[in-house]
C-alpha cells in the first residue's frame, strides 16, 4: 500500500481537532504566495498546525542539569509564544515562521502540481472529499464554530493528494526526474530495512496486565529461540524460510506464558523501516543493531516492555516481495525528498501576504482542543 508522502501539512492534527476562535471581520483571503491565493481558513489551518510544530520542538529539548522544563502542554497560547525553544544548541521553531513555511509549502504544491499539468483523477478527487467529510463529521460544530468550513477542509485533502500524485510526476517511470529500479533498489542495502517479522505480546491480551515472572519466561523462552534459528540457519539453504518455520513453531509456547492465544496471522508479518522510525520507534542500541543486520540477519528487540519483536532483514527482491513494497519504498525514500524540494521551492515564491489581514487571525487566539480550558 502505497504510503501518503509526510506533508508538513499534516492530516493527523486537523483530526485531533483544527481549531482556532471565531472572530470578527474575518477576512476571506490573507492574499497570496506566489500565483496561489491563501484563505483565510488555510493561514488558520497553517498557523494552527505551526503551533503544533513548535510545542513538538518544545518537548524534544533537553533540560540543562537541574533545569526542569516547563509543561507546554498547559501552557496558553500568548504564554507559549513567549518561550525560546532550543534544541542542541539552536533556537528553533518560532510560530511566524512555521505558519509560514506551512503556506509556502502549500503554495508550492499547488504551483508545482499545475506547471506540470496535473490533474486529480475522478477516483482521488472522490478520495479526498471522503477524507474530508470524515474528518468534518467528527467535528462539525467546533470547525463551524472556529471559521472552518467543509471546503477549506476540502482543499486541504486535494492538496494532500496533488502532493502523492507528485511523486509520480517527478519520479515515477514517465516523470521528469525518473528514479530507476536500480537506483531505488539500492536503498534496500543501504536506508531502508526491509523485515520479515514476529512478535510476542508481554500482558495478558484479556486483562491487560503484566507479571514479572510472565514477562522474564517470555524473555528466556524467546532469546532460546533466537538461538536455536541462528543455530540451525548454518546448515539451511533458505534462512526466510527457516525464520519463519522457527517462529511458528516456536511462538505458541511463549504465548502460553503470557497467557495469549497465537494465531500466526496476526503474530507474524513484515515491515519496511527507514532511519526516520528507527529513531522514532526504538531505543538507541536498538536502532543500531537493526542497522548493522545484514541480510537474512535476525535479531530481538524489547524496548517497550510490553512486547518482544522478532526482525529478520529481507532482501525483497530476491524473495519476490518487492513489486508489493515498490510503491511505499518510492514513498518513503523519494517522498521526504520531494518535500524538502517543494518547501525550498516554497520560499523562492514571491509573498503576497496582506499584513492587515493576518494581524486579525492572531496566533495567539488559536484553541488547541475544545475541552483544553483556554483562555481567550
């Protein structure tokens, strides 16, 4: 399935609840960057998910010794735009420049998309307004009652799927900057991590709750059966194989410790990783081994304590798997390209923003929640 390139943009915040408060004479439009022209729901939307941005920078700082942070979280708006965020060393993050980078970004979409002729398909077109009318059902008095409408949400998801269509234009096998199946094959070896895997739950999957004793078996039981695969995986000729006769065979015991069910179906499938959820998803030494593993490699990982995971390196092409992954590989690896490329391309269109017109859509009127007890 063919991953939604990773926008800043992003889908996930006006889920959680786009916000921002109802005022007076507010403009339809805050002008234009570039040809594109900015509503006034989209500077709010941009600015909205910019805060997002800078409390995300915010939360990834690190205290000096003896320094405790505040919590941003509770913090107010106006209260939180008077913080100075650093992270290693450099203030990042300031709110006017992120709502910014976020309209230029989606100026630069829209531009990009019609210079090269593009045009939604009736199938994407019904997709996004799926997309958007599921998102405004989930919420349609706080959008209404926050000066959102359905088409502002609307032209958000068709600029999200300008944004996939993109990445065909620009790399696909007819685009203008074509990537070739060698060239994006050789990202299997080198950023990308393809597995075959397994896991084990650690809690009882109908109580919830986690035993000392339950997750040591588990632990024991399953570095056993790490060896016994790397004991045996000298003397075979198909280690993927092997890894996932080993872990049939092998798991079901280590569930009857935990208490679970095993159904191979849902304890056993694959995963295409890059360094971004390497960093994101795993401890440090974690992320590492995964990185050193070779093909055909195995290795357990535990971070959570709530689950084991079992990850053997894949080289899909050999195994046959890669026309299914193809299309996510391109994505994840030619998709974070193409948008850094889109937001430097974003900067060098001329800004046409009206500032009377964005100095009555202050950042400092945005509600991050409904239930949050902001004041306005």
């Amino acid at each position: 399935m063919k991953k939604r390139i990773v926008s800043l943009l992003c889908a996930g915040a006006l889920i959680l609840g786009l916000t921002g408060c109802t005022i007076s004479s507010t403009p339809t439009s805050v002008g234009s960057i570039g040809d594109v022209d900015i509503s006034a729901g989209m500077y709010l939307l941009s600015q909205y998910q910019g805060y997002f941005s800078a409390l995300e920078a915010a939360r990834k700082q690190t205290p000096e010794e003896g320094e405790e942070l505040p919590d941003y979280s509770s913090m107010s708006v106006k209260e939180f735009m008077k913080e100075t965020i650093t992270v290693d060393g450099e203030e990042v993050s300031k709110l006017a420049a992120d709502t910014l980078k976020n309209v230029q970004y989606y100026a630069a979409v829209n531009t990009a998309f019609s210079a090269l002729n593009g045009e939604l398909t009736e199938q994407q077109i019904q997709t996004a307004d799926a997309n958007a009318k599921s998102v405004w059902d989930a919420n349609p008095d706080l959008y209404k009652k926050n000066g959102f409408s359905l088409a502002t949400v609307q032209e958000y998801q068709y600029t999200l799927a300008k944004a996939d269509a993109l990445l065909d234009m620009v790399y696909g096998e007819n685009g203008t900057n074509a990537v070739s199946e060698e060239d994006l094959q050789a990202h299997l070896s080198s950023d990308l991590w393809y597995m075959h895997t397994a896991n084990v739950p650690l809690y009882n999957a109908e109580t919830f709750q986690t035993t000392e004793e339950n997750t040591a078996k588990a632990t024991e039981m399953a570095s056993s059966l790490l060896e016994l695969y790397e004991a045996d995986s000298a003397n075979t000729g198909n280690r993927y194989e092997l890894f996932r006769n080993k872990m049939i065979e092998g798991l079901p015991p280590i569930y009857d410790a935990t208490g679970n069910p095993f159904a191979p179906e849902n304890a056993i499938g694959t995963d295409l990783l890059d360094e971004t959820m390497l960093t994101s998803y795993f401890s440090e030494e974690s992320a590492q081994k995964i990185r050193d593993m070779k093909f055909q490699d195995a290795v357990m990982v535990a971070d959570s304590g709530f689950a084991i995971e079992f990850f053997q390196r894949v080289d899909p092409v050999a195994t046959g798997e890669w026309p299914a992954i193809r299309d996510q590989a391109m994505a994840m690896v030619y998709g974070r390209q193409l948008q850094d490329e889109l937001t430097e391309y974003g900067t060098t269109l001329e800004n046409g923003l009206d500032s009377a017109a964005t100095r009555k859509l202050p950042a400092g009127k945005i509600v991050p929640a409904m239930d949050n007890g902001a004041q306005h």
